[in-house]
C-alpha cells in the first residue's frame, strides 16, 4: 500500500471521524447548556468507566487480527477472535451486572445505578463490533466503515436530541401529549446512555452482513498465539486508559472540596478536554488507516523511510490543529454552553497544555509500531505502565492543591515520558530516520506563536484585534512550512501545483 493509498482511505476514515466527532461534539455545548457542571461530571466519569472495560472487553484483538492475518488465513483469525470474544463479552458483562451496586457507590452515582447498568450494556454492544469493523478495514472497505461510524453518531445524537430537547422541552412546558409523555424526569442524564445504547445496538444490525460471515470456530493453537501476543497490548491499553481517564475518578476522590465541588471541576475538567478534540480526530483517524498501513508496509525495505515521512506530515497537521484552537480560544469557548453555565470557563487556561499533552501522545502512537512489528509489545506495555506511574503520583499529589490544573500538567508529563521513552528503545531495536530536529522545532515555534499571542491578547483593544494576531501568525507558520517543506509538498498531487505553480 503507498502513502497515496493511505491517504485516499484515511480520508474516509477522516470522513467518518470528523462528522461523527462533530456531530457528537455538538452534544457538548447542548448538554453543558441543559446541564451544570457537577451534572456534566457525573456523565464523563460513566464514560471514562466505559472506556476502562473496553480495553478489559477487547483484550487487544482488534491489533492481533491484523497482526495474524499476515501469517493465518484472514478467515481462520476472524473465526477465532470472533468466537473468543463473543464468549468472554458474556462473562464479562455478567459479572459487571452482578457488581453493578458497587461499581455505582464507586462512581459517586449510588442513587442511579441504571446509570452503570445501560453502560455495561454499551461496552457489552460495542465489543461484538470490533471485528467486524476490523474486517472492513483489512478489507480495504472504508466506505461503508464511514457509512455505519457516521449512522451510529447520527442515531446517538438524534436520539439526545429527542429526549433531551423535545419530549423535556414538551414535558417542562407542561403539554399533554406523547411526546412529554416520553419524557421521565428521574432519568435526568440517563437519557445520554440510553442514546448511546439504541446507537450501539443498531450498529449490530447496520453490520449484520459481517456479523453473520463468521463460525463458531475456535482454533485453540492459534487463540494461544494471539492472547501470547496481546497480553502485552492489554497492559498498554489498560495504561493508556489510566494516562486518558483516571483524572476523571481522582478529581472526585481527591479534590480538596466537597462532592458536588468534585464533580463539579470534573465537569469543568473534562468540557475543556473537549476543545483538544481537533488533534485527538485527526490521531484516531490517522490510526484507522495507519495500523493496517504499516503492518503491511513492513516488508518493504524502505519501511523505515516511509513512516519517517508519514511521521513529518502528521506532526505538521498536529502543529495546524494547535495553533488553529489555542490562537482562537475566544470563540471555541462558546461550544461549551458558557452563556448559561459560566463556570466552564475556568478551564480555559489549561487548553493549550492539552492540546500539546495530544502531540506528543500522537507522536507516541506513530512510533510505538517499532515494539508491534519486533514482536516486543511487553516492552511497550513497560513504557506505558511507567506513563501510567506518572500519571497517578502527579494527579494523587497535586490535586488537593492545583485541583483541575493538575490533570493537564500530568497528562503532558505522562505523554511527553512516553514520547522520549519509545523514540529512544525504538532507535534501538527498530531504527527509523524521523527528522527530530525539524519537527521539534515546528512544536516549539508553535508555542512561541501561542506565548506572543497571550502577549497581544493582553494589550489588544480588541477581541476583533486579537483574532486578527491571530490569522495573522497562523498564516506565518503556513508560510514557513510551504518554504521548508517544498521538497516533499510538491511531490503531492493537486496540492504540489497549488502552491508551487510552474514547478
């Protein structure tokens, strides 16, 4: 597959990411305007609990399918992992339905443990489909990949949408007909879950075809061979989710104030984690095509140059999405339902940080393919068990007194360890010529740009005047790397004689 490939599916994937996250990242300013922030912490912390059982759910076997595809007929992995996880999805799920009460007192949610309940389903529903969209994948289908990510959005946000907006709006204005009829004021948030439990259960449906293609075949020689495999990646999912999610449970439980001050700065927290969503969009849909990418790009003894390549343009696009959100704060801001709910803005500050904590994240994931193609992904679970060290001292002992604050310098320190700690071992056992001192500098400049920024928004007469500096510096560094990176940018199709005409 060549780089030109790569960016023809990844612009599906992108399609699919990028309207499905915008989609449900319109849900943010929607439930931070019906909801306070303490509310809007108590839906984050449930979603950070699902993310947790997704990586327990999947044990790493959406990584091992493409991995052992390359050495077992595609048909022979797909049977087993499917068999395998459909039979430990059961376990799993009963035995969180049976611990249901205490997994609801955990949550700080004890007075609606339905709440635990609808997302054990979700994670339950979600895991039948990983394979099946891995299958798309491997397949070289991404169309209809984007198709089925985009319904499952549209699904969940309609159905918000509905019950949160028109049957409560129905039911608060006091009509008498079905739609208020719908609507019951004691599920308050619940109504966020059972949206996302209608979306993953129809997505079941939109894969039945994949669904259906596979045995209850279960090859016991190859399943030992991939749970060998996996182990390690279990540990690195689980620590990613620790180093992505913990903050959310330890700012309830550390947090100097009360409970509802608790969750309350969660709210704050995790509103203002969603204004780095244009890096984490593009990192997740550079992963979609990028696994399969490099998995099957490795024979190729050009390999190492390549992912050098892919490496340069993804940590330049990083370098876009930064300086397009922290230079323009002031009108991301209004996505987060501050006309209603102000206290949302004390969180601002910390963006920036957030934005660079996904960089160095992002680089991470481009790098750790040196551990999954040597076969050493116990080294990379060691990487990420030490991000996730990092992450839990820092939170644990900075909270009481940086509350909130805490949670962005601990997430950069955690992705910025692991940053440094895979390019060092990766040099070692799987060398590639990444081109770090330029990309380095690309980083720096943009936070210089940032720090000027601040400088002029303090001084500016105006929002308008600041906006200005603003396009003004994110026009500069368009203007340094179509200057710099001429080389590469003019081998491009289309783009190459867009800004290099006559060459």
């Amino acid at each position: 597959m060549s780089i030109k490939k790569l960016a023809g599916q990844t612009f599906w994937y992108g399609f699919s990411n990028i309207l499905g996250r915008f989609l449900n990242y319109l849900l943010t300013p929607l439930l931070t305007g019906i909801y306070a922030s303490d509310k809007y912490g108590d839906i984050s912390i449930l979603f950070a609990m699902a993310a947790f059982l997704n990586v327990v759910f999947t044990y790493g076997m959406e990584t091992s399918y493409f991995r052992f595809n390359n050495t077992h007929p595609e048909r022979q992995v797909y049977d087993t992992g499917m068999t395998s996880l459909i039979g430990t999805t059961i376990v799993f799920t009963a035995a969180l339905l049976l611990a249901v009460p205490a997994l609801a007192d955990l949550m700080k949610v004890a007075e609606h443990p339905e709440f635990v309940r609808w997302v054990v389903w979700i994670v339950a529903l979600d895991t039948i489909v990983v394979l099946p969209f891995s299958k798309l994948r491997h397949e070289g289908r991404p169309r209809k990949f984007a198709l089925i990510k985009i319904l499952n959005i549209v699904i969940n946000t309609g159905m918000v949408v509905f019950f949160l907006v028109l049957c409560k709006g129905h039911y608060e204005k006091g009509r008498n007909d079905v739609w208020a009829a719908l609507y019951n004021p004691s599920i308050d948030i619940g109504y966020v879950f059972l949206s996302q439990l209608i979306a993953s259960a129809a997505t079941i449906l939109l894969l039945g075809r994949e669904m259906l293609s596979f045995r209850f075949k279960l090859n016991r020689q190859l399943m030992g061979e991939i749970l060998l495999y996996s182990a390690p990646l279990i540990i690195v999912g689980f620590g990613g989710m620790i180093n992505e999610t913990i903050d959310r449970f330890m700012i309830v439980h550390r947090y100097h104030g009360t409970v509802e001050e608790a969750k309350s700065a969660n709210g704050v927290y995790s509103a203002n984690n969603k204004l780095a969503l244009l890096i984490v969009i593009f990192i997740n849909t550079f992963r979609m095509g990028a696994e399969p990418f490099f998995f099957k790009q490795a024979k190729d003894e050009n390999a190492p140059k390549v992912y050098a390549r892919v490496m340069k343009f993804f940590v330049i696009a990083c370098c876009f999405c930064f300086l397009g959100v922290s230079l323009f704060l002031d009108v991301w801001k209004h996505f987060m339902g501050v006309r209603k709910h102000p206290e949302y803005l004390a969180g601002l500050s910390i963006v920036p940080m957030l934005m660079l904590s996904r960089i160095f994240l992002g680089v991470y994931y481009n790098m750790s393919i040196w551990y999954k193609l040597t076969n050493r992904n116990l080294t990379g679970a060691w990487i990420t068990i030490g991000g996730a060290v990092i992450t839990i001292v820092v939170n644990y002992t900075l909270i009481p007194y940086l509350g909130f604050v805490a949670c962005a310098i601990s997430v950069t320190l955690c992705y910025g360890y692991m940053m440094v700690a895979s390019y060092i071992l990766g040099q070692k056992y799987y060398p590639v010529p990444y081109a770090v001192k330029k990309l380095t500098a690309y980083v720096v400049i943009c936070l210089l740009l940032y720090g000027l920024h601040q400088l002029f928004r303090h001084f500016s007469p105006s929002v308008w005047w600041t906006h200005a500096f603003g396009l003004v510096e994110l026009l500069a560094f368009m203007a340094l790397i179509v200057k710099v990176e001429k080389r590469e940018l003019v081998r491009i199709p289309v783009l190459g004689k867009m800004l290099y005409p006559g060459t």
